[in-house]
C-alpha cells in the first residue's frame, strides 16, 4: 500500500463523512452493485465509523449477464459484492428484485420504444426499484440513511436539502437523479458527490479493494450487447411493424423494419440516399413512419414535459413560469445545461430555449437547473411533446 493511496484514502474517507452528515455509528444502508463507486461509498463509511449494511439488488437473469462488460446488479457484480463485504466485514444482504425491475424498468422500456419514445431506463430504475423500494428496505433494517455511489451533491439548503452536480462535472449524475422526491432526498446520501473519479479509484486501490480498476457500467445492464431492438422483439413479438420512410416534405423515400430501431438525430441505418445527409427527426409511431429531413430540422424550440418532479419551491416556481421564469435547461446527459425559459402552456409546464436545441427526443428528460445557482436541480420531467425551430 502506497503512502499516496493511504493519504487519498484517509482524504476520501473524511469527504464522504463530512457529506454524510451522521454522526459515527449511525446505521446507513449501502447500496452496492458491485461497481468500484458503490464498494469504495461502503468502505469509506466503515472506515468513517458508521455501522454499514450492505445491500444488493438481483435485477435481472443473471445467467447471460455474468460475462458481461459494463452492465451490473447481476453475476459477477454480485459476487464481486459480496466480496467486498466480507472483506469490509459488514453484514450483505442480496435481494431478488428480477420481477419488479422486469415490470417497472424493462417493460416500460420496451412499451416506450413502441410509442416511438427514446428512454432512458436509468433514470426509471432509480426513480422506482432504487429510490423507492430499496428506501424502505433500508428504513426497515433500521437504518438512519441510504447511501449510493453516485456523483451527486446533497446539499443543506434553507428549506431543506437540496440536490447539486456532483464536484466533477465529467462524473455529474444529476440528470439522471432528478426524478428523486423531496421525501428521498432527505433520507439519501451521495458520499462521492464531493470527489473525482480518480480519488475514488485510489481510495479503492488504497483501501485494497479488488474492484479499484474494474470498468464502469455503461450499457444498458439488461441489453445485451446493446441490441435493444432485439431485446423488443423477444418482450413484443408481432407488434413491431414495417412501415413507411417519409421525408418532411411528405415523400415516401422506402421501407423500414420497425420504429424501434430509429431514435431522433440517427443518421446511419436509414437505407435511402436523395443526394443530402438525412436525420431521424421525429417518429409517428402509431402511423409506423420514421419522419426524416435535413440536419437543421433537428433544431428544437420548445418542449413539454409529462411526470414532472420539482425539488425547488413549487409554488414559486409555478408563478415564476407564469411570468417566463430563467431556467438552465439539460435536455440529454451528456450535454451542457443551456438557457431557457420555464413558461406555462394551457396550465402545463412549457420550456422554451434562447437557442435551439438540436435532436430533443420525447422519452428523454429535460433537467432544469437554477441560473443563480448553476449546480441546484429545481426538477425536471420527461419530455412528452416538442416543437421544432424551422
């Protein structure tokens, strides 16, 4: 052991306290999938002092998936689990949530797709298997919080806690969190919300952790090998239909196999050539027609959102939108927070941009963020409708 990796990890260790919020030996659940973010948030709390139990959730067949790189919650990622805890020395439990994951995540996924949508089943899988479910597991093993891994910021606010981008904005997780509820986010610690990627790996290596170089998840953990549309097929045989390649200019350009093999902004797959590069930019499921056009086509105004969530002040968020309230809009993970304006549209939240917006797809989420304080979440929803600039 390195005398760097012990200082990292003693450093790490007095983060992840200090974002926890408890005093020492105080029960907290953690929440392990096996990765090296959630074993090294276990290990720094017991090193803390705290009283950690820690919990795995079986979310999927875990059979095709023990080879799996990058997925997680099944096969090795369990045993590497319960690995850990028995080195930690902390009491593991592993529970089978297959059939309410199956029903809360994956079928929606798949119906979703149908509807022409483009999901995002993290988001889902938090919202309700992780946040909701695995919460009340933890309030009935007695304990006084529930920590995860992800990189997040829970922050003490005047009203309450509030939730932040993590310090590493290349590790943020935030847009994928903000489904969490008011009532969650009291009970929720982020312990590595304060940290970068590489301190949490060398407080693993320090700490001796066997998963401090194991790679990050990142498919989708009950897809494999990214085939979603085939992972459709099998969960919704004979539903998914041919149908018709239109140009926005109402020409009928060819033929496709189902529309849950497009997404808004694809380019590639499209099997037809008028001499201009054409983009997916919407999808009629119910008319089965995949709608292409130019790349500006892509450029999107405004949108509306369904299944909201507020972690701001609602009533005044509500009378700020009646007004056009400045939000930082977030309309995919991997994007940028951009200016926007929170409006109301026939009673119901409207977000408009300063600037348009390219490939905004209903099905995922748009995060919105406050402007005089860029990191705090005030909501967000999935998006239901969108309005094109041009």
């Amino acid at each position: 052991m390195s005398q760097a990796h012990t200082l990292s990890s003693d450093h790490a260790r007095d983060v992840a306290a200090r974002a926890t919020g408890l005093a020492p030996g105080a029960r907290v659940v953690a929440a392990m999938s096996g990765g090296v973010d959630s074993t090294v948030t276990a290990a720094l709390l017991k090193q803390a002092g705290y009283d950690v139990v820690g919990v795995t959730l079986q979310l999927y067949d875990h059979g095709a998936a023990v080879q799996k790189a990058g997925a997680c919650c099944a096969g090795q990622d369990i045993r590497d689990a319960r690995a850990a805890a028995e080195k930690m020395g902390v009491p593991h439990y592993v529970l089978d949530y297959e059939s309410r994951f199956r029903q809360e995540v994956i079928e929606e996924f798949a119906d979703a797709y149908l509807r022409g949508e483009t999901p995002i089943p993290c988001v889902r899988c938090n919202q309700t298997v992780k946040f909701r479910d695995l919460v009340d597991v933890a309030r009935d093993l007695g304990a006084q919080a529930m920590a995860t891994g992800h990189y997040v910021r829970r922050v003490e606010g005047p009203n309450g806690p509030e939730l932040h981008r993590a310090h590493d904005p290349a590790r943020d997780q935030s847009y994928f969190l903000f489904a969490t509820t008011r009532e969650q986010l009291q009970y929720l610690r982020f312990p590595l919300g304060d940290l970068p990627k590489s301190a949490v790996r060398e407080a693993a290596a320090g700490i001796g952790l066997s998963v401090a170089q194991k790679p990050d998840s990142q498919d989708i953990c009950f897809v494999p090998e990214g085939k979603y549309s085939t992972l459709i097929d099998k969960l919704r045989p004979n539903v998914v239909g041919a149908g018709d390649i239109v140009h926005l200019d109402g020409r009928v350009l060819g033929r496709h196999e189902g529309v849950t093999r497009f997404t808004v902004g694809q380019r590639r797959g499209l099997n037809v050539a008028v001499g201009e590069p054409l983009f997916v930019v919407s999808i009629n499921a119910e008319a089965r027609q995949v709608i292409v056009g130019p790349r500006e086509a892509l450029l999107t105004q405004s949108l509306t959102m369904k299944e909201i969530n507020w972690l701001g002040d609602e009533p005044e968020l509500m009378d700020a939108a009646r007004a056009g309230r400045a939000v930082l809009a977030r309309v995919r993970s991997t994007r940028d927070p951009a200016l926007a304006r929170l409006m109301m549209l026939d009673g119901a939240p409207m977000v408009a941009f300063d600037q348009p917006e390219e490939g905004v797809s209903p099905g995922q989420a748009c995060v919105l963020y406050d402007p005089d304080q860029p990191t705090r979440v005030l909501g967000g929803g999935f998006i239901a409708t969108t309005r094109r600039a041009f």
